[in-house]
C-alpha cells in the first residue's frame, strides 16, 4: 500500500513538473521564434503594370521597352502629339474611377511618364487658369510650392493583386502654397489631366465669370481629344457656378464645378474648383439666377 | 497506481500539452501576422515617402546635384512617416535619423527594381526598415525608412503575459474538474468490487445496475451475468451434494433390508442342521440377494446422482416376481411376525427388476413398521395397465401427513423409526423408482385401520399360457 500511495505521489509531482517545464519551454520557443522573426529580411519586386501597349488609338511613340525614354509630352496649346486615349478608353478609365476599388502605387512601366514629366505636365494645365482670368499668374509661383507626386491604379476589390492596363495609372501630383492647393490626376501614359481640384485659401479677391468656366470646360475636353455632344450648359447659383457637358456620344459627363460667393455685381468670387468626368449626371444647383451673369449659350 | 490516479495524471498531461501547444501556436501565428502586416504596411508607405523624396529631389535638383545637400535632405524627411536615411551610390551614409551605432546590414544587398526590407533592433527598439534604390536624373541614393514597430513586440509580450496567467488558471480549474471526473468514473468501478465483496460472502443475490450504454454498464451487466452463472453452479453443486448424500443414505439405507435376508438366511445355516435342499435354498437367496445389492447400488446411483431415468424395463411373469420378493421377505417377515398375502393375477408386466423389487421391499419393510400383520399385495389387470396395491393393517397415516411421506428423509413419528433404525428415505426412493416405471405412488390411509398403497405398471408382451 505504502508502494502504491509511493508512486501515485511520485505521478503527481511529474505532473505538476511537467506542467510548469512546459510552460518554460514553451515560453522560451516563443521567445526564440520571436528573436527569428524580428531579425528577418525580405525582398519585394517593384511591381508595375505590363508594358502593354494600349488601344490602337495610342500614336507610334508609345514603347515597351523599358530602355527607352519615356514619349515626349504634348504641346499643350497644339494638343496634337503625344499618345491619346479613345473614347472607349476614356469611359472605361471613368468606370474604373468611379467603382469600388483599392489604390496601389507602382512605379513607371515602359510608356508611362516619369514624375518630372507629370508635374510638368500639370504645371502646364494650370495655366489655362490664368489664361481665363480665373486665377492670377503670380499665385502659380512653382518655386515656392511645394510639390508632391505619386504613381498609382485604382485596382478592383477582387483583383487587387495584379495590375491593369497602364492606361489606368494615373499620377495624383499636388501644388501647395499660402494661397491654395493644387490636386490633378494625370495619366500616366498621355499626360493629360483626367481631374482636378483646386482650393484657393488666402486670395479671396479671385474673380469668375460664367464665359471663364465655360472656356475652362472646352479646354479640359479638347486637351483629352472630347468633343461636346450637346452643348455646355451653365448653372448659376449663389454658391455654385458650373459647366457642364454631354461626352462620348452622350455615355458621360464633364463638368466644372466652383463654390464660391458673389462678392460684386457681375463677379463671383471662387474657393473652390472641381474638374473631373463623369458617367454620373452632375448634380448641380440650378434653383437661382444671378442678375448680371450671362447665361452661356451654346 | 490506482485508476484515480492515473486517470488525474494522464488527463493533467493531455491539457498542459494542449495548452501549451495551442499557446505556442497562437502566440507566433499572431506574433508572425502582426509582423507580415507590418512589412506589408511599411512597404507601402515606404511607396509614398520614395514618391515624397523624388518629388523633393525634383524641386531642388538645382541644388542637390552640386552636392549632396544635408539641408535638403532634412527638408525630405519631414514628410516621411519613419525615421530616413540616405546613402551615395557607394552606401557612404550621406544623412540618418536613426542612431549613430545603427548598423545598416540592410545595405549588403538591394537589387534594382526591388524593396529590400529587414526587421532589426536599434537602441532597444525594434524597426522594420525599407531600402531602394532612388534615381533622379543624374542623382543615385540609396533611400531607408525606418518605421518603429515596438508596439507589435509590445503587444507580442502581453498576449505572452495573459497566456500564462490563462495557462495556469486553466490547469488548476481543469485538475479540480479531473479530481471530480475522476471520482465519478471510478464511482461506478467500487460499486463493482462491493458488489463481487459480497458475493464472496455468499450473498448471492447481489447484483449490479445497469442504466446506460458504457463500458461500465456493459461491465455490470457481465458482472450479473457471471453472477447468475456462478449462483447457478452453486445451486447446481449443492444439489450435487445433497444428491450424493441422498445416494449414501439411501443406499445405506437399502442394504439393511437385503442384508437383513442375507443374515438370516446365513444364521440359519449357521444355527440349524438343515437339509441339502434347503441349505440350497438359502445359499441361492443369500446369493440372489448378494447379487441384487451388487446391482442396486449402480443402479441407486443412477437414480439419485445422476438422475437417471431411461432404465429399460424388461417383461417379468407378475407371479414369478412377487414369489420372487416374497421368498427375500421371508426372514424379515418371521423377524417381525408378519405375514405376506398375495393376491397376485398372472401377467406380463414391464418392470425394471432390482429397483422394482427395491420398491416393493420398501413399501412392504414400512408395513410391517407400521405395525401391520398381515400384509395383502394384490396384482391385477386395469385396463392397458397392472395395478399393484399393498394393504396393511397397521396404524395407519394421519391424513395431514400423506402429502410429505415421499419427502427425503421425512419421518411421521421420528422417535419409533429411528427406534426402528429408519432414516426416513425408503417411500422418497420408492417415488422415484415408481417414476421410472410411469407411475406414482397412490397413498391412502386411515389411523388405526392400516393404509393402501398403489401404483400401476405397464403391461408387457409375454402371453399368459393358462
């Protein structure tokens, strides 16, 4: 009896032995596994989209080889050279814009502009800001800005590992001064301004006319190669001056869209400037109408 | 060991290893996770601040390219989200946020086109840190982000904390509910050895229940079951014995009667000057007699050990086998003053010899215990069967009595047949060798008169030649 009251003792304290060694061994493979995993490395890719070539509207100075320079930008005031996108191809890149998706930066592939290239390529686009008096030149001073760009896609929930077409990147390069903020979406293939947004801060004395929008609008549509399908239309409102257009045969919208107030007969001063496409209808106010301001006709 | 025992332990053992296997498993699946989603963030955001830097280098290309301006590079990190380095081309550290002794192992090998990144420990903190290589026109760097990632060690260490603290509340709560476990599945197991305690006492009517589908119940109903067979073999072994006894009494019994003629007869050739013929006639009774022992004692042992029932029965002359039993009688007859009447209707009945003799030789020796004189044996065809009756006119049996005289061992007035050297088995054995020849024994009796008794046999195939 005394053997067996021996050995049922000597089980219970292997037991508890056990218990607690393991709890020490255990703790002490996390710990080095924790001391593995902390001194650790990894190599990723610099992934990038395909250098697929695009649609066949794209002109012969698009390449695939990396090696290449990337194409020459166009002349902004002759928009005739340089790659352009269908109109297919516009919609689609709207569509893509406009859905459920996931961003993810890249860096150029073969046939995409470089970041130098696309900021001054939007440093271009602003001008037609100052060109219809919307914006005084003297606040586009690029010196004293500060710039900012990067490189993305906007790729769909569920197919957020692989990259489209590069037709679809597009640079986000952002102007920031005392005086406003500066935010265009550039594609990263023709170099041509898909969206912009601009909010003035700390000049308030900027004016707008109805004809300054309109002018704004057909400049933003010719530079993508768009014509307009039924005419620009124009709002007035207290807050909101916009124009806007049918494009595509009808399948989307440009529009441009300010908020602001009027500050004196026939001005209205600006705080913000929205450009961008569309397949969605701009819902703009139309309810006032402004003594003095012109409606735009076709 | 006993089961509690092992039970206790092999069950403590199962937990803790599960415990901590499961711990383990957690801790570093979450551990590595949690570092995987760093990295990945990292990266990412290493993305943005390589962009951040570019477009900085951009904007100052002018001044950046004469020489590797520190001030420039200060401007740079303050829109990074970690802490920056930068290197030349040939890894000389031109600008760093992180510590002097901070070893850039990082460095040994960044292909192009890729992210290199690296987990490491700087001034007791731990940092993931990404490195690429950053081109701008005629600038080459090598760009490093460190991002501090001591919140995810921290966090590893308290989910490490809070295991052991659930670890081993765990195991005590678990060995408490093992020692009930334990106690109740080993309930079962002593109601089992109490039970077989018992029946080593002889309760043999203890048996088990068996509720439920288990081993255990399938254990009682074994157990019951073994009981039942050993309860059985008891009976069947006492039953044995009492049997084996009966045997030695009852043959005991039986050879007083044969011996008794055998006596006599050899006492009156002993004491008497007889004639050739009658010391024949002595000699052939004293040998018959000699000879029906010899044959009853097997034949008793059938009957009552063995329980023995299929003895073959042979065809006698009804008158030839009551001269025959009347002619071993004779001594005790003269013993006792008694005398033998037969009435006896010739025919062939079926009997089995020496036990049907033992039969008669009972039913006549306890008539003439009774007290009875004159003992009528009449024989007589009924029908498709012999009827045998024997009449005495002794005291008779009270009618109280009748129903038990078959009994082993029984006795009416044990004081006179003990008197009379009776041991109270000669109807029992009478009974059962009525039995053998398909009859019982009829018995009817009136105090003070004498008493009848009767059975029938079989009628057998030898034709009467009268």
């Amino acid at each position: 009896m005394n053997k067996q009251k021996a050995f049922t003792a000597m089980g219970i304290i292997l037991s508890f032995v056990i218990a607690i060694g393991g709890w020490v061994l255990t703790s002490t493979l996390i710990d080095m596994r924790s001391d593995a995993l902390l001194s650790a490395s990894g190599i990723t890719l610099m992934n990038a989209p395909d250098a697929r070539l695009p649609e066949s509207s794209i002109s012969s100075t698009a390449v695939d080889d990396p090696n290449v320079e990337a194409p020459m930008l166009p002349d902004y005031a002759q928009n005739t050279d340089g790659p352009t996108l269908s109109e297919n191809e516009i919609i689609s890149i709207i569509k893509n814009l406009e859905s459920p998706t996931i961003e993810r930066l890249h860096e150029p592939s073969a046939g995409q502009i470089t970041m130098e290239q696309a900021i001054e390529s939007g440093q271009a686009w602003c001008s037609v800001f100052s060109e219809s008096g919307i914006i005084p030149a003297e606040l586009f001073n690029w010196e004293d800005m500060r710039i900012n760009a990067y490189l993305s896609q906007r790729l769909p929930l569920d197919q957020s590992e692989q990259f489209l077409n590069p037709i679809y990147s597009y640079w986000t390069v952002t102007y920031s001064s005392v005086y406003m903020d500066t935010n265009l979406d550039i594609n990263a293939v023709t170099g041509k301004v898909l969206k912009a947004n601009i909010a003035l801060h700390s000049y308030p004395q900027t004016a707008l006319y109805p004809n300054a929008i309109k002018n704004v609008l057909v400049r933003f549509i010719d530079d993508l190669g768009l014509d307009s399908y039924d005419g620009i239309k124009t709002t007035n409102d207290i807050i909101d001056l916009s124009a806007y257009t049918l494009i595509a045969d009808g399948e989307a919208w440009a529009v441009v869209n300010t908020t602001g107030r009027v500050a004196t007969e026939g001005t209205y001063v600006v705080s913000n400037i929205h450009v961008y496409l569309s397949m969605q209808e701009p819902q703009l106010y139309r309810s006032y109408s402004i003594e003095g301001i012109d409606e735009i006709e076709d | 060991m006993r089961l509690f025992a092992k039970l206790f332990i092999c069950a403590t053992l199962v937990i803790c290893i599960a415990l901590l296997v499961s711990g383990y498993l957690l801790i570093t699946f979450s551990h590595e996770r949690a570092l995987s989603r760093e990295a990945e963030r990292a990266i990412n955001q290493y993305q943005y601040d390589k962009f951040t830097a570019q477009a900085g280098l951009i904007a100052n290309v002018d001044t950046f390219s004469e020489e590797f301006s520190e001030r420039v590079l200060q401007q740079l990190s303050a829109d990074a989200s970690g802490l920056l380095a930068f290197f030349t081309e040939n890894k000389t550290l031109l600008y760093s946020e992180l510590p002097a002794q901070t070893d850039f192992i990082i460095l040994s090998d960044v292909p192009d086109n890729s992210y290199v990144h690296q987990f490491q420990e700087v001034d007791g903190g731990s940092y993931i840190m990404v490195c690429s290589k950053l081109t701008q026109g005629n600038v080459k760097l090598y760009f490093l982000v460190a991002t501090d990632i001591s919140d995810v060690v921290a966090q590893k260490e308290q989910m490490a904390q809070s295991f052991v603290k659930v670890y081993f509340i765990t195991l005590l709560l678990s060995v408490a509910v093992i020692l009930i476990l334990s106690a109740f599945i080993t309930r079962p197991i002593k109601r089992v050895i109490r039970a077989a305690a018992d029946i080593a006492r002889g309760q043999y009517n203890e048996r088990l229940p068996t509720k439920g589908g288990d081993e255990i119940s399938e254990l009682s109903k074994s157990f019951n079951i073994m009981t039942d067979a050993v309860e059985d073999k008891i009976v069947e072994l006492e039953e044995s014995a009492r049997q084996k006894e009966d045997f030695v009494a009852n043959f005991a019994h039986e050879l007083k009667t044969p011996l008794t003629s055998v006596i006599g007869y050899a006492d009156m050739l002993y004491q008497k000057s007889l004639p050739l013929e009658q010391v024949k006639d002595a000699a052939s009774y004293i040998l018959s007699e000699g000879l029906r022992l010899e044959s009853l004692s097997l034949k008793l042992l059938d009957l009552i050990v063995l329980n023995r029932q299929d003895f073959v029965l042979e065809d006698m002359r009804s008158d030839e086998l009551f001269e025959n039993i009347a002619g071993s009688l004779k001594p005790l007859l003269e013993e006792r003053k008694a005398s033998l009447i037969p009435k006896i209707d010739p025919a062939s009945v079926m009997v089995e010899y020496d036990l049907f003799k033992t039969l008669m030789l009972n039913l006549i020796d306890n008539a003439t215990k009774a007290g009875g004189h004159n003992i009528k044996i009449v024989g007589s065809q009924n029908g498709s069967r012999y009827s045998v009756s024997v009449n005495d006119d002794g005291r008779g049996i009270p009618e109280t009595e009748l129903s038990k005289i078959t009994e082993a061992f029984y006795m009416v007035d044990k004081s006179r047949s003990r008197k009379q050297h009776g041991a109270g088995l000669g109807l029992s054995l009478a009974a059962k060798i009525a039995k053998v020849h398909g009859s019982t024994l009829e018995f009817s009796s009136i105090e003070g008169i004498g008493t009848i008794v009767k059975l029938d046999l079989a009628l057998g195939g030898i034709e009467d030649n009268e």
